[in-house]
C-alpha cells in the first residue's frame, strides 16, 4: 500500500520540480561576497519550490505561511496572490463547536475533519454500506462495490429503490426508521458513525437518532441511543456521531436503527451512504493553526484577519487544554480511541499480531503512532502558547486596532509563565537518559518509544523546547560526536542522504498503525519513516546548528546541501537523478519510497529560508521585527533583499557590527525593529533607512 502521504496528490496537486524555470528579477536575492555560486543555487532551490508552497492541509500551516509570505515577487502578482490565498484558507479553516481544527485534508470514507486513513474496511470490527459512490473519493479509498438494502427493515418508510444519488426513501408516518441487518461490530473500533444524507420535507423540528443493540443487551432501548443533526436543506450532509462518548457504546454491537426523528409525514430521504469510521483526527492541529494564523500576521500586518480570527485561535488554544488535558498536565495528553500510543502490530514468538483499531497516526507521519503522552504534540503545544502569548500582548498594548477580547482572551504573562511548567515538564518526563534524546512518546502501558526521530529533536532546539543541556546532547548525537548503542544509524551515515539526516536513527518493523503491517519487507531507508529522509527537516537541522553549534557549523552543512543539490540540477532533477542508477527511492506522486523532495513535500521550500530566518536573524513579531545576525566567520557581510514586511519592501544588509534596514513602499504607522539589543520605534513614512551599530 502507498501511504496517505504518498496520495496527497488526489486533492493537493502535484509540484512540478523536475527542472528550474527562469527566477524572476525581482525574486529575494542571497547576497554574500566571495559565495555568490553557493547562494544563487539556494536561490534557485527557493525558487524551485516557492510556487508550490501556498495554502495546504491544517498540518503544513506551522511551516508553509512564512516562506511563502516574506518574498516580494511582485511579477505576476505572485506576492499578493499569496497574501489572499493565506487570508482565505486561514480564516476558513474549519472549527467544530467545541474547538477542534480540521485537518483539511483530501476526503474520504474516514473522519471528514481527520486525516483520510485508515477507514472502516481496513479493518476488522467495522461495517459500511455504501448505497452511491458519487462525490465519494475514488478506488483504494472506499469498498470496491455498492452496498444493497438486502436485509434492511423499514417502519413507517418505503424504499424507492437506489439511484445514483444513493437510497430513496420515503417517510409515511412520524418515527419512520430502517434497521440494519445482523450485524458484529466491534465498537472499540468504531468509535464514530457516519452518515451522509439528505432529505427534503422532512419536519423542521425532527430530531434523528441511531439506536443500537448489542450482544449483552439485543433489545433497542432508549439508554442506547444518541441523538445527531438532521440535513440542512436538499444538499447531502455528513451527521458524525462521536458514539465513544456514550457509555453504552461497548462490545460487539448486533444491529443499528436510524431514527429520522420526525415529527410528520409524507417527506423523502436519500440515504447516500452509513459506516463507522475510526478517529482519525489529528492532536496538533489546533497548534498548527495558530502558529500560521501567527506568522501571517506578524508579517502582513492584516488587522481585518486579527479581528476575524482572534477568537478562533483562543478557542484552538483553550480546546487543547480541555480536551488534551493540557493546562492541568502541562503536557498533551491524546485519550482517543486509537491514539493511545500503543502499537498496531506485536511481535511474539508466535509471529505477528495484528491489533486492529490500534497505532493510528497523530501528526504528520501518518504510519507511526503518537499519541497518549504525545511529546511532538507537546512541542508544537509549546510553541502556540508562546505564539498566542505575543499576540494577546500586542493587542492590549495596541487598543487602536480594535481587537476583541472578551471571555476567550488570554492573560499574556499567564500563558508564559505556563509554557515555562510546559518545557520544565516536557524536557523531564519526554527525555530518554539512555539515547540522551527525546522520545515520540509514552503509551498507555507506560512505555516510551525511541527509534532516534531526528525531525522531533530538531524541532524540540528550533521551538526552544530544549533545555540547553538536552539541545547539546542531541546535537552530539546527530553530529556523530557519540553513538547511540542499539541504532542502526550512527555517526557520518545519519547524513547518509547528504540533503538532510535520515528521518530515524533506529530500525522500526514494529511499532506503526496496523494497516502497515509488514515492515520489515522494505529495508532500512526504503520508506520515509524508517531510516528514509524529508529535504524539508533539514531547515530545522540547520537552525538548531546554528542556535547550538554557531553559524560556521551549519554553513559548512548548508553547502554540502548545496553541493548535492548542484549534482541533481546537472542530471536534470529529482526524479532523473534517483532514477535508479544510484541509492535512493523517491516518495511521492502516489509512489512509495525513501526519500521526500518533490510532489507533495511542499515543506521542501524551507531548507533555503535558513539564510533570512538563522544567518539574518529575521523575525517578524505582531508590532515590527526582530534582527538578530549570525554570520559565519568567513562571511564580510550578508545582504537579503525583496523582504515583503508588511507593505514595505525591505532590504538588509548585516556585517559583524552593523545592520542596515533600507525599504520601500508606504507604511501608514511606526513599528518596533530591535537589532542588538536596541529597541527603537520607527516611522517608515519618515524613513528609508535605518542603520544599528553594534
């Protein structure tokens, strides 16, 4: 099987980046005397991936909005285009009632606001019928064959037989329902039921139920019962019911009974499809959408999106520390069905053991089960806090731009001090003594799980989630300074990929959802999430040199990145240049593989923005920006120019002991720019220029 990674494409498009078109003039430059080959090509690697980096699913928004954001490519209105395209897929990132954020990502038979995988028929304990496959995703991603109405029973309703839209019925009298045939369905594995309806005539006041008997009980009865919205017009609705929620949603369930709840008749319903579904929501969405709605802002400046979405993102915030547990833990703590941190497959003498309902994804690495005491969910929890904190600062000490606050506002000094509890915590209970790094998690049985994930140490120095003691440790570690005893990856061949290190250190045939059930059959490195690598990760691998080792270390890694990426422009790109005659399998464009350039790893723009964000320093913040230059030894001077800040278009230019800020454009109110520990306030309707002297 391919991973939902490997089939982005169905929704999210495909990235051309077999060859380099022509970078337009007015393109961000890299300027350093005596490096202008090495910088040009980072530039074209920029270049390469930047049209492709707009809006995605909820899950890229920590990572996308900034590189996407800050280039001032007024040709073609790019810059602009890119400005509304964040505004609208941000502010309509959909949010349930109680908070939760949509994964936004291609649909399927799965949660509609979870990740597409795994759905009902991938295992075994759950049950579907599937009346019409229109509008339904194609083949691999629902059954192979329509379901029929043999064995359904109706009371006060009459079957008009199935038409392309799916089961036509119509209501005689008020109650009408249709029961299911004899069914066994394992409810662990089921926590949620989906039905996609619609209706029309049917009672404004009607209130629909599902019913459900079971084994131990094989009556319908009132006490097993819940209650879900009815259609709203003739357009096909999803009603999900979160069944887990109910404490009589337990064993083997032996029949189903749909009650439409109304009131009157006649009136008609079209039942286009029914099913359980395993959650496949994901717990860091919620921290992505804040830290993208953040970083939108920071640099446009959007005062409308503030006031548009400033709730939202409290909401977010607050539904991570309800539902998460997170503000009385100080920790994500993820309690749903499936996400407990166990694994999907167990090894004993006997042979494998498949676990049906258990290792589902949380996050990005959609194979590998996080979850329970969620440590990537953690960091990324972190970091919106801090995130949230500026803002809710900013606001108050700005009472002209009209922002709300009201019963969802935060206390900005409150937030930090909690983030502080979240860090002390984290780098203690997350921390793994033995490897000196953090694991992904701790599951529900108490147990950690280490496989060396490089990605979620990186992130844990860039967020500043990392003591600086455990930051020191893991950059030993990933540099080969130290071993780590029982890893099949050590020393130089954690880079053996030369564009970034290998995703994990440690060989995983056993700890994955259980749809991924045999492992061991690709090798070590054939597959993303086992010993492959993401071109992306390197970014933050490169900030975290640079905050721990200084910025002669990652320029040194920067340029053999360069130098290999050099290598696959001559062979004429990526696919050319792992085309087989050498190491390596892509991943993408609905294949499997090692190794994530292309298609659908959007993220692979980041790598070249290390020069604004690590060697510049260049931070924008909700009322100015921040420089804070680290230049390698052999660096004279560093110059990034056609910086999109706000409505200004800026051009800096750091040595060892000044910075000069020269920009262009029309600024209608001073911000604040701090540059060697000075602050000032400036008015850019006044000035052009402004210089810091260290």
């Amino acid at each position: 099987m391919t991973t939902a990674i490997g089939m982005l494409v169905i929704i999210l498009g495909i990235q051309s980046t077999e060859t380099t078109a022509q970078t337009p003039d007015d393109f961000p430059r890299f300027i350093v005397p005596g490096y202008e080959r090495e910088l040009n090509s980072l530039r074209a690697l920029y270049w390469l991936h930047y049209p492709g980096a707009g809006p995605k699913a909820t899950l890229w928004d920590s990572w996308l909005p900034g590189p996407s954001l800050w280039p001032a490519v007024d040709s073609g209105g790019m810059a602009q285009t890119m400005r509304n395209q964040w505004r609208q897929a941000l502010s309509n990132r959909f949010i349930d009632a109680e908070g939760y954020v949509s994964v936004h990502q291609h649909p399927s038979i799965a949660h509609p606001h979870g990740w597409p995988f795994p759905f009902w028929n991938q295992g075994k304990g759950g049950m579907g019928w599937h009346f019409s496959f229109k509008d339904t995703v194609g083949a691999g991603w629902r059954p192979s064959e329509l379901s029929t109405t043999d064995g359904w029973i109706l009371h006060s309703a009459q079957s008009d037989g199935i038409g392309e839209d799916g089961w036509h019925i119509t209501i005689m009298a008020a109650n009408a329902s249709v029961e299911s045939p004899v069914v066994a369905i394992d409810t662990f594995q089921s926590p949620f039921f989906q039905i996609r309806w619609k209706a029309r005539d049917l009672d404004g006041s009607a209130q629909p139920y599902l019913e459900w008997t079971t084994q131990d009980s094989p009556e319908f009865t009132p006490e097993k019962r819940m209650y879900f919205d009815p259609p709203d017009g003739d357009q096909l609705y999803y009603s999900v019911i979160p069944l887990y929620r109910h404490p009589e949603w337990k064993g083997t369930v032996t029949k189903l009974r749909i009650n439409f709840g109304n009131r009157r008749s006649p009136g008609s319903v079209v039942i286009h499809s029914a099913f359980t579904q395993y959650d496949t929501r994901h717990d860091i969405t919620g921290q992505s959408f804040i830290h993208g709605c953040a970083t939108y802002f920071n640099w446009t400046g959007d005062l409308a999106f503030l006031r548009r979405n400033i709730n939202r993102m409290r909401l977010a915030l607050r539904y991570i520390m309800a539902e998460h547990k997170a503000l009385e833990r100080k920790y994500v703590y993820n309690t749903w069905w499936g996400h407990d941190g166990r694994s999907g497959l167990k090894l004993t003498k006997e042979g494998k053991q498949v676990l049906y309902g258990h290792g589902i994804g949380d996050n990005y690495w959609d194979l590998i089960p996080f979850g329970n005491k969620d440590c990537y969910a953690t960091i990324l929890y972190y970091d919106a806090l801090l995130a949230m904190a500026a803002i809710e600062q900013a606001i108050i000490q700005h009472p002209a731009w009209n922002i709300p606050r009201g019963v969802l506002a935060f206390d900005p000094e409150e937030l930090t001090r909690h983030a502080q509890e979240v860090k002390a915590l984290g780098n203690e209970i997350f921390w793994n003594d033995k490897t000196g790094r953090f694991v992904n998690c701790i599951d529900a049985d108490g147990e950690t799980h280490d496989y060396g994930y490089t990605f979620l140490n990186f992130e844990a120095i860039y967020y500043d989630f990392a003591t600086l003691e455990h930051a020191q440790s893991i950059m030993e570690w990933l540099t080969g300074k130290r071993n780590v005893e029982g890893d099949t990856s050590q020393g130089k061949d954690i880079y053996y990929w030369r564009f970034a290190p290998r995703a994990t250190t440690k060989r995983n045939i056993e700890y994955y959802f259980w749809g991924w059930s045999a492992p061991e059959a690709i090798p070590f490195g054939g597959q993303v999430q086992d010993g492959g690598a993401v071109l992306g990760f390197s970014y933050h691998d490169l900030m975290a040199r640079i905050k721990i080792l200084g910025p002669d270390d990652a320029w040194k890694r920067l340029r053999q990145i360069v130098e290999w990426f050099d290598e696959v422009q001559r062979a004429g790109g990526y696919r050319k240049y792992y085309d087989g005659t050498r190491d390596g399998t892509l991943q993408g464009c609905g294949k499997p593989g090692g190794l994530g350039l292309d298609c659908e790893f959007f993220e692979s723009v980041l790598v070249p923005t290390v020069i604004l964000d690590g060697f510049l320093g260049f931070r924008p913040t909700p009322d100015g920006f921040i420089i804070d230059p680290h230049l390698p030894a052999d660096w004279p001077e560093l110059t990034v120019d056609r910086i999109r800040w706000r409505d200004l278009t800026l051009r800096v230019t750091a040595t060892r002991n000044s910075v000069v800020v020269s920009a262009e454009g029309v600024s209608d109110s001073p911000c604040v720019v701090k540059c060697f520990g000075q602050s000032r306030n400036v008015d850019w309707s006044e000035k052009k220029q402004v210089t810091f002297i260290k």
